[in-house]
C-alpha cells in the first residue's frame, strides 16, 4: 500500500485530501455530520483576482469595518480583508458562513475558536484583536491582516524549503505550539494552510518569514471533553485534515493531547522539507491505514542533505504511541535546535 510515487506522495498544501490530480479539497472536519457535506469539510475556496465579485460582504461597510475582498472561504467561515473605517487599519475579519448560521454547534465551536485564540499571547500564534457580530447576526472576530503565504502554498510554489529555512520555520511553529499549550489549547488542526509565512520587512534580506499558527476552529482543552472525539469515549466523527491526523485521532483510540500537535507538527516539518509526508497511499483511507500502522518513510530517503539526527527528531515526534514522542513542544524544540547547531 505504501508508495514512493510522487503523486502519492505529494500533499495538496491546504488540504488533507487529493481528489484528482491537480484538484484539492478540504478535509474531512466533520463535526457536525448533517451540516457538512459527505467528505466532511466542504471546499474551500481562495478567490483569484475578482473572484469575490457577487460576495454580498465585499465593499460592505459595518461595524466600523470596510470590507474590502474574500481572501479564502473553507467549511465553516471565511475571511475577508477589512479596513477599520475609524483609522484606515487593516484587519482580517473571520465569519461563519452564512449556511451556517443557524447551527447552534458550528456556532458555540466558533465562539470556542475565538475563546480559545484570545488566550494566547504569543508572536508565532495569530491574536484575536476583536470580535461582534455583522448586521445579519452572524459572528466574527478581528485579527492583524497578514502579509505572506501559507507553507502550502509556499511549498506547493516553489518546492521543498532550503533545510536552514525550514528549521528556521520549525522553530517558530514550536514555539507558538509550546505558548499554546502553555494556555492549555491543543491546536488538533495543525496542516499547511494553518502556518501562515509573514513576509519579513523589506530590507530583510533572506531572513525567514515569521510563522503565524492560524485556525483553532477545531482547537480544545486538553482533558475536556467536548464530545467530539477528544476523548477516546466521545461520540462525533473525526476532526481534523485526515493525512495530518496523528494515530489517536484518526482512530479516536487515545485521547487527542498536545502530543497530537507534536505528531502533526513534525508531518509540516517533512512536509516542508520535501513537499511530501512520510505516510502514503493511493487515497485518504490508505494514508490513514498507514499513518495507524506503518512505519514512516525516513526524510533521508527524500532528501541527502538532511542530516541523520532531524529525522531521529522526526520519527520520535511520529511515534504511533503518545507516550513515546517528546514531552512537549519545547523538547521537541530544543531537539530541533541541535540538529541546527
Ligand atoms: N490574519 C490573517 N491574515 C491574512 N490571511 C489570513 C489570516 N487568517 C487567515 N488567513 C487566510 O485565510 C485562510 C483561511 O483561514 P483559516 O483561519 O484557516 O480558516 P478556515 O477555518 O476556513 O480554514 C488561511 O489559510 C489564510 O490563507
Ligand atoms: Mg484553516
């Protein structure tokens, strides 16, 4: 069942799931299984130029907010690009799609996302600045507009990173995940299109961009369960990108933990450094058989110039057990911090 192919390889970068070749789609999030559609999350969207033409947000002004263009729409909410009309700021503004408007579970997980964000404070996780509600009722909440890519869509345009730069990303992605932990929140959806890469100021030179971890739309408390799989006991169906899904929460075996976010942290890290993961198949279905059973495709295999130790890091962090990966983001962080010595 495992592939070295490239295609079965190679990740769409803001999704768990390929299609067809050349076509992504977003991953299986499926919470509330009547209000999503069968592959769970429906597609999500980033509009090309004028591909927002017809939104009825797009030049709307509400709320002391001028909305300005969509910039991606995914299962449960979109984002637009704003401006406070009081000060000329940009904002990004997040709302739940008006489909689900009137489902009060998207909607407490939507206020469990800003929730959540808010309590996180840290310059690698992105903050929450404000939150209301537009005219027609439906929620939102404000974040700092970004200037960059996602690491899907930097990887996807120009291929697996140079090593410094990726351990220059990881460290950041683990350091947002330690201060996210800190604050007692397991991510649960870390995949390419939650990394955002802000570009550096101009004159930067060849520094790295600064890593913004996004998304806590199917973030939780550790140990709470919100009977949606968090607890190998809860009922729901999975959450997640299923080819970024650690063991336990493919299998809801174990309880989804911080660790989850450490399995997953280190599937971006392979990911960026070879534009593939370390576990295959032909479809979804055959990435999770392997994910939950198979051993991963060594980085080195991809890659010569990885050295021996980062890939030791990497398989630790994918151990199918819990218990035997690193004891938190900032292990992890200080084995990868070797590796760059
Ligand atoms: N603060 C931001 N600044 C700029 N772009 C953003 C910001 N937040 C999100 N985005 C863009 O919007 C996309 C969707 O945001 P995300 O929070 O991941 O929503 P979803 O729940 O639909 O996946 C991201 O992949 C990113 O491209
Ligand atoms: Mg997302």
């Amino acid at each position: 069942m495992d592939s070295d192919g490239p295609e079965e390889g190679s990740v769409p970068p803001r999704s768990g799931i390929v299609c067809h070749p050349g076509r992504e789609r977003r991953a299986a999030r499926a919470h509330h299984p009547g209000a999503l559609d069968g592959a769970g999350r429906a597609g999500a969207r980033r509009p090309g130029g004028g591909g927002s033409s017809g939104d009825p947000l797009v030049d709307r002004t509400e709320q002391g907010l001028h909305i300005e263009r969509l910039i991606a729409e995914g299962g449960m909410g979109a984002v637009y690009a704003a401006r406070r009309t009081a000060t000329g700021e940009p904002v990004a503004l997040k709302v739940l799609r008006r489909v689900h408007a009137g489902d009060p579970g998207i909607a407490s997980r939507f206020a469990r996302e800003v929730r959540l964000a808010r309590r996180i404070d840290h310059p690698n996780v992105c903050p929450v600045l404000g939150e209301g509600r537009l005219e027609d009722g439906r929620p939102f909440f404000l974040m700092p507009l970004f200037r960059g890519v996602t690491l899907g869509e930097e990887v996807r345009r120009s291929g697996p990173l140079p090593l410094r730069r990726a351990l220059a990303l990881a460290d950041q992605i683990l350091a947002g995940l330690a201060a996210m932990h800190a604050a007692r929140v397991v991510h649960r959806d870390l995949q390419p299109g939650n990394v955002l890469l802000v570009d550096a100021p101009s004159g930067a030179g060849e520094a790295a961009p600064t890593v913004k971890l996004i998304d806590l739309g199917f973030a939780h408390e550790p140990g709470a369960d919100t009977g949606d799989g968090v607890t190998p006991g809860s009922p729901g169906s999975l959450v997640g990108t299923l080819r970024f899904m650690s063991p336990e929460q493919a299998m809801r075996s174990r309880a989804i933990t911080e660790r989850s976010d450490l399995f997953a942290a280190a599937l971006l890290i392979y990911y960026a450094l070879s534009g593939k993961l370390p576990f295959r198949g032909r479809g979804d279905l055959d990435v999770l058989v392997a994910i939950v059973r198979s051993s991963p495709v060594p980085l080195r295999r991809e890659r010569r110039d990885v050295p021996r130790v980062l890939d030791e890091v990497l398989t630790r962090a994918l151990s199918k057990h819990p218990d035997h990966r690193f004891a938190g983001a900032a292990a992890m962080r200080d084995a990868l911090a070797a590796v760059r010595a």
